[in-house]
C-alpha cells in the first residue's frame, strides 16, 4: 500500500534550511551545494514557489464554510455537525481592488509552519497567482472537484487549481475536517488533525482507517455538489452567509462536472463517481484505489496518473490495488507514468524540492518514493498539462491531442495503457 511521508518531508525543510548556515566547499559563505549549483542560505528558505497559469483568464478565489446539519461529524467529538471549508477558484472578469490570496489562510499557514519547524515565512508569505473575492468571469462553467490526500490540506494542487481556472473552470477543492492538518473557519477558528491518526500502523490498520476516512470523504463530495447547486439557484450556502462573489450564481454548470485527488484522494475520486453520478469524468494522481470501486470499475472516462515507481502488481515498490481496478475501467481511460518522479510530484510541495535541498536531507529512498529526480518546475507543467486536457476536452469539448498518444512535448510521460 502506498505510505504518505509528508510529515517526514516537512520536517527535512527545516533541517535543509539549517544546513544553510555553513560554507559548502567552492561555494560563496551562507550557501550550500545542490546539484553542482550553489544555493543561498535566502534561497533554500524562499517562500513557497507556484508557476504562473497559462490560460486567458485572471484567477478568482473565494472560501465556502458549509455545515451539514443532516449528519453529526463522525470524524470529530461525536456532538456536532459536519463542517467543511471548500475553497474555490474561477476564472476572473476584473481582479482591480481585489488583493492576491495568500497561499493558505494565516492560521493554517502559521500552524503547518509550527508544527514541522519550517523556517518562518516558508507558507506564511507565500503568496497566489489568485485574487479574493474578484467578480467570475462570463457565465457556465464547467465544476471540477479536488480531495487532497490523507492527512493533508486543500490547497495541495494550488498549481493545478489556478490553472484550470485560467481556462475556464471552476475548481472547489475540499479538505476532511479533523482528517487534514489544519482546517481554519472564519473568525480564525483552529480545526487540527488527530496527529495519531495520521501515523502510519500496521497495513491491517490503514485498511480499516482509509476505507473509514474515505467514507466521510465521498459523502463529504456529495454534499458540497448539493450546496454548489444551492449557489445555481440563487441561494447561499456558507454558514456565515458572506457575501458570494458578483456573478458566482450564474458560473456553475453542474451538468458538467469532474473530479481529481492526490493520493488518498484519488481513491476518492474513482469512489465519488461510482457513487454520485454527476462526477463525470475523474483523474487520480498516484493514489491508490480502495472500496467498492476497486472491484466494480468505472464506465466512464478516468485517467490515472502515476509517478515513476507506481505500477500493478505484487512488490514492495508497487501497488496491488491498480491491478484490481485498472482492467475494470470499461469507458475511456488511460494510465500515464510520469518517468522520474515520485508521489509529491503532483503537489506544490515538490516545486520547492531542490531550492529547500530536501534532495540532500532526505535518505535515497525517500527522495527517490517522494520526488524522484524529475527537474523540480519541469514537474508542474506536465502535469497540469494532462490534467487539464482531459477535462478541457470531457467537459468543455476542446480538442486535446496530448490524451492520444506519447507527445515529443512531453517525453516524461509513458502510456502504459
């Protein structure tokens, strides 16, 4: 099964930054040696990096606090209803006025800070190609949906998000409250994730737990669908009912509507669209595939995305649930390899990789099952590049001549079937 190591990551920024401090051999004072390049100590303690979108249109964000008083949040104390944040991103008609988002909200950046001693201003000054709160541009856009991994946060594929916005879609990414890290609701309310909970234990025990948490998770989908269609009909579902942004009700087609997750929540996806019919199309990047789905397939177009390591089988470097699922993928689908990269290669963590010399702190392996050794910006742009084809051409009917077959664009990527 696939074991997340983004704690132990995390925690290698901070030793990466000390080593910083000291002179490398050949290297000016205050840098340290990467790949034959000198790096300064300023560098490897750099905010988080996102490349730019390509897409003709500016990038909106907004957040969503729902409340689900039809269920008590099995995840928390057992008393109160599940809540979520859903976090948004659009295309943009005027973002005059409307300041640049920060990468994740204060209290979430200063706690995922804290808990892994990163070097202070690493997520808290990191900053968004998005504007909060700008006006959506035009009218009917396609809906995606993202669920990030275990124990993870919503803001993951920031990269992917902004992108997909860029061209034309509305992206509404979820994080499992008490699941993720760090939730904060407005008024700066702290949720955090059970720590314990997200320690790795037997296989035996990530079973129960996985297929546990994805049960929260595909209702968790469900329910955000129904609340965006509130949004469609004139409604406001945030708890607080702040105000939405101008033209957010007219935005929404939920007549074409996808889905993709990292990790964990790549199994969400595939078992979001067995179970709610809506989901039209689904992208699992390098998670593996649990529940229901894993034996009933899916009819309708799925890519798997995987790092370089990822393949069916038995092994200790493989994951046994693809060769369940993939032979029952009965619509379109492929499964594409990014060669040379590792699990983190579909997040913007590993956009930071080298210049916070994670290649140096962390042993071979886990660099190797992590990142791999895919050029740390050369990573995003591919895969956003697949993502994004395959929904521009499932939801909005573009062309997308890259699904077809190897592109000389795009070496990195292998179609293994």
């Amino acid at each position: 099964m696939l074991v997340d190591h983004k704690r132990k990551t995390l925690a290698a920024i901070a030793v990466a930054a000390l080593t910083t401090a000291a002179p490398a051999a050949a290297a000016p004072a205050g840098a340290a040696r990467l790949h034959g390049r000198a790096v300064s100590g300023q560098e490897a303690t750099a905010p988080l990096y996102l490349p730019p979108p390509t897409g003709p249109h500016q990038v909106g964000t907004a957040s969503l606090h729902l409340v689900d008083a039809s269920r008590t949040d099995p995840l928390g104390d057992g008393k109160r209803p599940r809540e979520l944040m859903v976090q948004l991103w659009y295309p943009a008609q005027d973002t005059a006025g409307h300041p640049v988002a920060p990468y994740m909200p204060p209290g979430e950046a200063a706690q995922l800070e804290a808990d892994h001693h990163l070097p202070p201003g690493v997520i808290t000054a990191a900053t968004t190609h998005s504007h909060v709160d700008a006006p959506v541009a035009g009218t009917r856009h396609p809906v995606v949906l993202f669920y990030p991994g275990w124990c993870s946060d919503r803001t993951d594929t920031t990269f992917i998000d902004e992108e997909l916005a860029s061209r034309g879609f509305v992206v509404a990414a979820v994080a499992s409250t008490h699941e993720a890290a760090e939730v904060e609701f407005p008024g700066g309310r702290l949720v955090t994730g059970d720590a314990a909970q997200c320690a790795r234990g037997s296989d035996e025990e990530n079973d129960r737990l996985w297929n546990r948490l994805q049960a929260v998770r595909v209702r968790d989908t469900t329910f955000v669908l129904d609340r965006l269609s509130r949004i469609s009909h004139m409604g406001n579902p945030d708890a607080e009912r702040r105000p939405l942004p101008a033209g957010l009700t007219d935005a929404l087609d939920l007549h074409r509507v996808g889905m993709f997750g990292h990790s964990l929540g790549g199994s969400t996806t595939a078992e979001a669209m067995h179970e709610d019919k809506r989901i039209r199309v689904g992208v699992d990047l390098d998670g593996l595939v649990i529940g229901p789905v894993q034996e009933t397939g899916l009819r309708r177009p799925f890519l798997v995305f995987g790092s370089g390591w990822h393949a069916p089988g038995d092994g200790a470097d493989q994951d046994p649930t693809w060769s369940a699922f993939l032979p029952r993928l009965r619509g379109w689908h492929h499964w594409l390899r990014l060669d040379g990269s590792g699990h983190y290669r579909f997040t913007d963590l590993a956009i930071n990789a080298r210049a916070w010399g994670l290649d140096q702190q962390l042993p071979a392996e886990a660099w190797r099952l992590d990142f791999g050794d895919i050029d740390d910006h050369r990573a995003p742009i591919v895969v956003r590049a697949y993502t994004a084809a395959l929904f521009e051409h499932f939801l909005a009917h573009r062309s997308a001549p890259i699904l077809d077959g190897p592109s000389p664009t795009y070496p990195e990527v292998e179609f293994m079937r």
